[in-house]
C-alpha cells in the first residue's frame, strides 16, 4: 500500500521519510516536472516561424490577404456579369434589328 501524505507534515504517517518531501514541494508537482508537452510547446514557440514558412501553413495574414482578393474578385464577376447581361440585351437587340431589316429587302 502506498503512503498517505497530506498537506500537514505532523499528519504524515511515513514519519520523515522521502515521501514527507513532495508535501513541502512548492506549487503542483505537474510544474516542475518536465513533460514531453511542455518540450515540445516549447520547441513550437522557438521555431514556429521556421515551421510555418516548411510545411506552407496559412497565417491570419494569408487569410486576410485571401480574403480582400476574395472580395476584389466577388466585385469583378459581379461587374462582369452586369456588362455579359448588357451585351445579351444588346446582342438581341441587334438580331432583332437585323431581322427587321432582313424582312424588309
């Protein structure tokens, strides 16, 4: 069975031992303790450009960038689409005309 040891040392039934040590430990032992999420945390924050920049990650910047080219290029179909429907409307316009001419020779 293991030991108890709680947060008064008088209470500790191991009486001085190693484990009496980990209840005079400041802070949570999780801090202290290195972890192999907290190394690889850190190996991010040291070369998280270097990684974006290998494996071509989008960034907010890239993504604000895509966004205004998303919004110049909605702008642009929507002006093509006005002057393709100006062009039908004159293009039939002509082939009515056309025909009307053909009629009378």
């Amino acid at each position: 069975m293991y030991p108890v040891i709680s947060q008064n040392p008088e209470e500790n039934v191991t009486g001085g031992s190693f484990w009496d040590s980990f209840s005079r430990i400041q802070g949570t032992i999780e801090s202290r303790v290195p972890t192999f999420d907290r190394s690889l945390d850190r190996y991010f924050d040291e070369h998280f450009a270097a990684i974006i920049e290998e494996w071509d990650l989008v960034t907010e910047t890239d993504l604000v960038r895509l966004e205004i080219r998303l919004d110049h290029l909605t702008d642009e179909i929507s002006s093509l689409y006005a002057k393709k429907t100006a062009t039908e409307s004159r293009a039939r316009a002509l082939d009515a005309l056309i025909t009307s001419l053909e009629e009378r020779s």
